[in-house]
C-alpha cells in the first residue's frame, strides 16, 4: 500500500540518519569556527545587516562543494587523500600534500587568534590560553577511538550553537538588508566571509570521516550536509545581527570595547558567553582541522595508519605560536580568510575531478545539474576572492 510503503521509506531513512550522521554536521560546525565568527563580527560591526543576504547565498555553495566531498566518502569508502593518492601519481599526491599542510596550518593560526581574542575579552593572557588549548586538542582524541571523539563533538556543537543563538536579542536593530557603501572594503569582507564559509580541511574531514562511518549512505550524507549548512549560515547570520550594534572604530579594535560592546548587547555575563563559544568553535575546529590534515597527509603518501597521530601532534605547534607575535588579531584573522579562498581551489578542483569519474563513483558521478552546480560554486569563490584584491 502507498502509505505503508511512505511510512516504511520515512523509517529507513531516519535509521539511515541516526547511522551515518555526524561527519557532515560536525564540519559545518566546524565551520562556524573562531575565525568565521570573528569575519562575521567584523561584518556587522562594519556594515550592520548587508552581509546578510550574502550569508543566505552562500548556503548554495557551501552545500553543492561539501555535498560532493561526503558523496565521494559514501560511494568509494575512502578518503580524499587516498583516492588522490591511487588515481594520480605518486608525485602528484605528494605535491598535493603540500599546500594541504601549508593551507591547515593558516587555518591553525587563525583558529588559536581567535581563542586568543576570546581569553583576552575574559582577561586572560593569550600566553597562558593557546598553550593550554594546544595541549587540551591533543589530549582530547590520545587513544580514543573515532566514534567517542565524534560524538564528544557533536555535543560541544549543540553548546556553541545554544551559547550563540541566546546572544540573539537585544543586538537586533532595525537596518536596511541591502548593503550601502560598497567599496573595496565590503570587498575585502565579502572574500572573508567566503573563505570562511568552505575551507580546504572541510573537503578532507567530510570525506574521510564519512568514509570511517561503514554504513554509507548518499541520500542521508546530502540531507545531512544540507541541515549543517543552514544551521551553520544561521548562526553566522545571529553573529553578523548582534555584532551590528557594537558600531566600528576604536572601541571594536580593542578587546575591552569588544567586552563592553557585548555587555551592553547581551547583559552583564554576554562577553562570557560569546567568549566560551568562541573557545568552544575554535577547539572544534582545531580537533577537527589537525584529524583532516593528518589522515589526508598519511593517506596522500601512504604512511602506516598510527603515523597520523604523531602529524597531528607536531602540526599544528608553529601555529600556535604565531598569534602571539601580533598586536592586531582581528586584521590577522580576516587576513587569513581572504588567503583561504585561493588556496582552497586546488582540493575543490581535484575533488571534482574525482566525482565525475564513472570508474570512482558509478552510478553517483555528477551529473549535469551536479557539474553546473559544484563548478558554479568554484568559480564564483574565485571570483569573490579576485574582487577582493581590486
């Protein structure tokens, strides 16, 4: 019968849901890490609400290029670095796991400012809180397996998303949705927010970890991947609406008009609030970048498989000292988003290459409206980035 048969469908796909979710939404969440939201303050402060069409736009691309990394994982059952490893050459992916090396460990950097920002909104030196958020990331996946890690995220995920959904009220104003003052500086700050809507390591964490998951469904990956897409851009949005009331200038350079600004959004404990998100969103990231980085660089060059805990170790320590040589982290971070937007064309491309191979995805290989889709997204990034050093 029609209905048993719709009820049976709805119920297989739910049991699929509850299975493989966790990969996708935990790199959307990821995604709102500490340097996003602070792109997304600076945003506010600057130009109150005409980011926000923006970040409602970009939901279709975050979607159509993180759709196609967790199919890739589903079908194949395989990482993005291994598959680069067995479909080009071996100097190919070696080559390949030098940029990807090099564009985590921006992401490092820009990651351990914005905790520093976050402990120095608190009072806290930055040189007492990277180290301990440095060695906190590295104890928190020792000897832990792969499913106690994700699911220890997915709740830190749910905190982050409650601390900054309750920020949500006095901060909202009545502006106009239409940017006004479109210059270089929305520009620059339209290739920020790009970048740090689809960074290079959501491309390697998504894949691969979709992979780890065994039941790999496709259907269940794309409504999964979708979800974290709009929770992620809404809460972008709630950043850019409440950051919209601390106004630009001196008082927004310094982290105590940041505190004050926030204090008088959100009441007495709001900075507290924003700062254990902001802590909250750049440990996530840090765990789940430094997971990316190091199965992509042992899967690209074929190292034994317990090599990626040592990379994970060692990778992300020169980052963690670089936010203490500057005096101006907020530049420092929407700097490094708008870096990001090139540097991530070079997985995005071989990520697309990959998906159209009939012999690698079968039947799941990208189809026209999928072509036109994750391509249209590619190049649009680049452009945004390309108008940004107009």
């Amino acid at each position: 019968m029609p209905g048993a048969r719709m009820v049976r469908n709805g119920t297989n796909l739910l049991s699929e849901l509850r299975r493989v979710f966790g990969p996708a939404w935990l790199v959307m969440m990821a995604d709102v890490d500490a340097a996003s939201i602070i792109t997304a303050m600076q945003s506010g402060a600057e130009f109150k609400y005409g980011f926000v069409l923006v970040l409602l736009l970009l939901i279709l691309p975050l979607y159509f290029i993180q759709e196609v990394a967790g199919r890739v994982g589903a079908v194949t059952g395989k990482g993005l670095g291994e598959l680069i490893r067995e479909n080009f050459s071996r100097r190919t992916a070696a080559l390949m796991s030098l940029p990807m090396a090099i564009t985590d460990l921006l992401s490092y950097v820009a990651e351990y400012a914005g905790i520093a920002i976050a402990a120095s909104i608190l009072g806290i030196s930055p040189l007492i809180a990277i180290p301990v958020v440095y060695v906190a990331h590295i104890l928190f996946v020792y000897r832990r397996d792969h499913g106690a890690i994700e699911r220890t995220l997915l709740v830190m995920s749910m905190l982050m998303l409650v601390a900054y959904m309750g920020l949500m009220g006095d901060g909202i104003g009545s502006y106009p949705l239409m940017p006004t003052g479109i210059g270089s500086r929305f520009f620059y700050l339209l290739a920020a927010n790009v970048g740090a809507v689809i960074m290079p390591f959501m491309l390697f964490y998504q894949t691969t970890a979709t992979a780890k998951k065994k039941f790999r469904s496709v259907r269940a990956t794309k409504i999964e991947t979708f979800t974290g897409a709009v929770f992620g851009e809404i809460i972008m949005i709630a950043i850019v609406m409440v950051s919209s009331g601390l106004g630009h200038g001196a008082g927004f350079s310094t982290m105590q008009g940041i505190a004050e600004g926030i204090r008088g959004i959100g009441g007495t404990y709001a900075p507290v609030i924003f700062s254990a998100g902001l802590v909250l969103a750049g440990f996530l990231a840090l765990v789940v970048i430094s997971m990316a980085s190091a199965w992509g660089v042992t899967e690209a060059l074929n190292m034994k498989r317990d090599t990626w805990f040592k990379i994970y170790v060692l990778e992300s320590l020169p980052a963690a000292l670089v936010p203490l040589l500057f005096t101006n982290l907020i530049s420092l971070v929407i700097g490094l988003m708008v870096l990001l937007v090139f540097v991530l064309i070079g997985p995005v491309v071989t990520l697309g290459i990959l998906a159209q191979r009939e012999n690698i995805m079968g039947r799941h290989r990208l189809g026209r409206f999928d072509r036109i889709a994750f391509w249209g997204s590619a190049v649009a990034i680049l452009l945004c980035g390309i108008a940004a050093l107009l």
